[in-house]
C-alpha cells in the first residue's frame, strides 16, 4: 500500500529540477528500473553489514540516489529524499530507487551501466570515499590498474572510464547480462574506447616488457600492429589491444599475452617501432642507486661511508624477498647505515609490508594494532606480530626512513611499526594518514567489485593513522618526522623528484645516461638523511 503511494507521489508532475526536467521512460522499461533497484539494494545490503561504522540502509540508498543526480548535474528533489525518508523497510526502499531510475532515464549520463555506477559508488557519501567499484583485475599486482599485459598504462583508460569501457564492452560480446539496463547494449564496434587518438602513455612499469624496449611515459603511440591508429578504427584497434585473442603456451596450457608492434613518437624525433614480447613479468617496487643487471641493484648510496638506499614502491607480494636480497648484498659489502625510502609507496598487501618491518625488528614485537566492526569473522586478527619463522633480522644497522606527503596506507603501516618500536627516525614530511582495512564484495554488475572498509589500522602504540573528513593539523593522524628532521620543500619541487625517481628506475640497464635523481644532493630528502647518518657513524669512531 504505502510502496504504491511512494510511486504516485514521485511521479506526479510537479516544477522541473534545474537543468532539463526528468521525463518518464515508457512503461515497458519498469521491470529493468526495478532489476536496477535491487542490484544497488543487494550491494548496499553487503555494505551495511561489513562497513566499520553501523550505516542504515535509508543512508545507503540516499547517497546512491544523490550519487545519479549528482552525475546529470541535478539536485535531488525534495519530494525524492521525502520518499526515501518515508519508506518503511526494504520493499518501500527498492519502490523509490525504481521510481527515481524512472524518472531520470532519458539522461545520457545513466545510459547503460552508468547509472549502476553511480549508484553504487553514491554509498560513498554515507561511509568514505574509499569505499567504491573497482575491477577486477586482469592480474594481481597491487599498483596496477590495467597494463595491456606489457606493461604500459595509457592517458584515460583508468578508473572509471577503464571499468565502464570493460562493461559496455563486454556485455556487447555476451559475456554479461545487461542487468538493470533501459536500453539494449550498443554494438560491438560502437563501444567508444577510453583511449584518445593517438594513444599516449601515462606510466611504464619497471621490468616489465615495455620498460626493456626502452618505452618512456609521454611516448605516443601512432599505429598498432602496422595500421595507424585514427578516428575511423579507434573502437576496433582499442578492443584488439585491450582484448587480445586468447592464446595458449603449448608446453604448459597455460595463457599467454600475444607479441603486440608498435609504432611511436618521441618528441621532435623519428617515429620507431618495437615488438613488445607477450611475456610474463611481476613489476619492479624495490630500487637501488644503480642498476647491474635487468633485476637487480648496487644500493650502495655513500660508499665511503657505506650508506645504503633501498627505495620502495608499491608494496606487491614478493617485495620482501626482493628487500632481504637488496639488504644481504648490502651486508656483504659492509654496509653500515641504511636509508630506507617510502615517500612514493602507495601501500599494497599487508603481507609483504610487515615482513620488511619485521626484518629491523626483534621478534615477537607489536607491528600494528587492528581495530574490526566484525571481529569474530575469520581472518580478522586483532593485532600483527613479527612472529614470521625463518626472518632474517637486522636488528643493529642504523636506520632512516623518508617519508613524504604521499607514504600512504602501506607504507605508513612499515614506517609506523619501526617508529614506535624505537628503530628508525622519521625524516621528511607528513604522510597522507591513511589506515583503512578494505575487503572485497560483489559489485553487483559487470564483474565489478566494491571495496568496503571493514576495520581501521593503529600503530604499536595505539594511536590512530587514519586521517578523517574532520581532523585537524593537531590530530592524531599520520606520522609525521621526528623533531628537526622535516624537509620543508614545495609541491612543485616533490612532484619533480618523483618524476626523476620514475625515470631512474626506468633506465635501461645498458644506459650510460645521466639523470638528475643519480645526484643525491639535488634531493634535500637525501641530502638530510645522509648528514643524520654520517653524524651518527663519526660519533662512534
């Protein structure tokens, strides 16, 4: 009864909302309205009962119908949030969602999966912003959204763009239902790619094909096996790039990435081409000072004094094995002091970062607290302790860590557990605060995925990293450097020291080319951490 009268009260003509009015969709597209509602209901539903805070599931489908107005540029009408206000339970809640689907559905940014898109990703107005679809990826590598399977992130197909370009797509081919759609799936060949005309690289990761044929980011690419890449073929040459056929290794059955030739442009220069061999590769997120082969590094800073650096990038499964082989070497040559950077590391599995702090720690010790909506769920541990057998630990050498106003999450977690265990000093900058524990739920559509935050990361000490909508410079959120250790430096400075440290670790291993993070005295980050350490080696001569 009272569904029904949500529907007459919403429907009824009433003042357009600013922008062009909503306009009903014909009576035959109520079913698909109401297939939409209950996708964004079954998701919201997984996320009112994991979310770290207890959320209504009115909240939830306020924000996924403010999440579609906001996409058109619309206001939410009042009679809208009335209605949702209004409702009484779940069966009144999916009458609403199908009736403002109805009413926005001759807006073209709702057209096909958009509208579950922004829906469901409208929850992140009542948890967090990190709370949101994501895809699933099409390998395991946590700083990698897509690589084509070579190694190479292209300007535009990321984030939205890449997960709404895989659904149309892909639901073109069959391969997903048009779940919750008003309108039947476009054609294949009509699907538009992500990807402007000509194709411009936006990143090349580190030891992957693309990066030992010598690939640079800013490198445009001009044809795609042979046939120039133009406005005419974009859609076609994007799906046979992104979606190569299926190929097979015929030793082992297992999947292979086909070779791909590409044409580029560098600057002012001659055009050239490479073939870029269709292997398989994990990316690089250790570096050193100097590359000696395709994989691994002198990380030997200061050689008088025999200061070692080890810069770390994204934290991938396997870095620390990577960092204990960095750390024997550095050993073997009498290494006395150590450097370690995380001013870039943008956090990644939980894993591999407490193994590298627990390799500077005694066991046993408290790495990082964990706080749960849920803690009797399985696998939900209440604290990590460097309890991992057949560590090796160095537990002497003495320790600086960088940090900057981009160590997040991750990398925050490796700072803070050797901080509060007295091992390291802190130089450089705050970091981002960032201490979200997420799990993965069913996106509903697509194959997507929804991250949801489950829980909330402490340091040893107990206090909290997590920097929130209300928190102020005098909070606890963060770390920040240890007293007279900061590096004033401005934004525009730290953004061209990533740059360097980007193409640092891009260079060939053949290269004799000089580059500007090579000099550490151009990097006051460096320049710091080197008079704290030499300091500290000459107080114990």
């Amino acid at each position: 009864m009272f569904a029904a009268t949500v529907g007459i009260v919403l429907l009824a003509p009433t003042a357009p909302v600013p922008a062009q009015p909503p306009v009903p969709a014909p009576k035959a597209d109520r079913f698909k309205a109401e297939e939409f509602a209950r996708v964004v209901y079954q998701v919201a539903d997984q996320v009112a009962l994991r979310y770290i805070k207890p959320v209504e599931m009115k909240e939830l489908i306020d924000g996924a119908i403010r999440g579609m107005y906001e996409e058109c540029g619309l206001a939410v009408p009042d009679r809208v949030r009335d209605a949702v206000r209004a409702a009484n339970g779940g069966t009144d809640l999916l009458q609403v969602l199908a009736d403002v689907r109805v009413l926005l559905a001759n807006q073209p940014a709702l057209r096909g999966p958009r509208a579950l898109y922004a829906a469901i990703n409208g929850f992140k107005h009542v948890t967090e912003p990190a709370c949101q679809l994501v895809s699933p990826r099409a390998n395991t590598f946590a700083s990698v959204d897509m690589d084509f399977g070579i190694g190479i992130e292209l300007e535009g197909v990321s984030s939205s763009a890449w997960m709404l370009y895989q659904v149309e797509y892909k639901t073109a081919l069959n391969h997903y239902p048009a779940t919750g759609w008003l309108e039947q799936p476009p054609r294949v060949e009509a699907v538009t790619a992500p990807a402007g005309v000509p194709w411009r690289i936006k990143r090349v990761i580190p030891e992957s094909p693309a990066q030992k044929a010598g690939l640079r980011p800013g490198d445009v690419i001009t044809h795609f096996n042979g046939t120039e890449i133009g406005a005419d073929n974009v859609n076609k040459l994007f799906a046979q790039f992104a979606f190569p056929p299926q190929m097979y290794d015929p030793r082992t059955g297992l999947p292979i990435t086909p070779d791909r030739t590409l044409t580029f442009r560098r600057g002012p220069g001659k055009p050239f081409s490479e073939t870029i061999k269709g292997t398989s590769y994990v990316p690089a997120s250790a570096f050193g000072v100097m590359r000696t082969t395709e994989e691994k590094w002198d990380c030997m800073l200061d050689r008088k004094y025999k200061i070692g650096y080890i810069r770390i990038g994204a934290v991938e499964t396997g870095l620390d094995k990577k960092v204990e082989d960095m750390i024997a070497d550095l050993e073997k040559r009498g290494c006395r002091a150590l450097i370690l950077d995380l001013r870039w590391c943008p956090g990644g599995y939980v894993d591999p970062g407490v193994r590298i702090a627990g390799t500077f720690l005694p066991q046993n010790v408290m790495l990082a607290q964990m706080k749960y909506r849920n803690p009797q769920l399985a696998g939900n541990q209440p604290e990590l302790r460097n309890v991992f057998p057949n560590l090796t630990r160095h537990l002497d050498i003495p320790l600086v860590v960088l940090v900057g106003q981009e160590t997040t999450g991750g990398g925050e977690l490796i700072a803070a557990a050797l901080h509060d265990n007295d091992r390291c000093v802190l130089i450089g900058q705050r970091t981002v605060g960032r201490a979200s524990i997420q799990n993965i739920v069913d996106g509903g559509f697509g194959g997507l995925q929804f991250k949801v935050t489950v829980g909330e990361s402490f340091r040893p000490n107990g206090k909290s990293r997590q920097r929130k909508p209300d928190s102020g410079p005098n909070d606890e959120w963060g770390l920040k450097p240890d007293e007279g250790l900061d590096v004033p430096i401005t934004k525009d400075k730290s953004h061209e020291l990533r740059r360097w440290a980007e193409l640092h670790a891009l260079r060939p291993v053949d290269s004799n080319e000089a580059l500007d993070f090579d000099d550490p005295n151009q990097d006051p980050y460096r320049v710091k951490a080197l008079d704290y350490l030499r300091k500290k080696l000459d107080a114990k001569k």
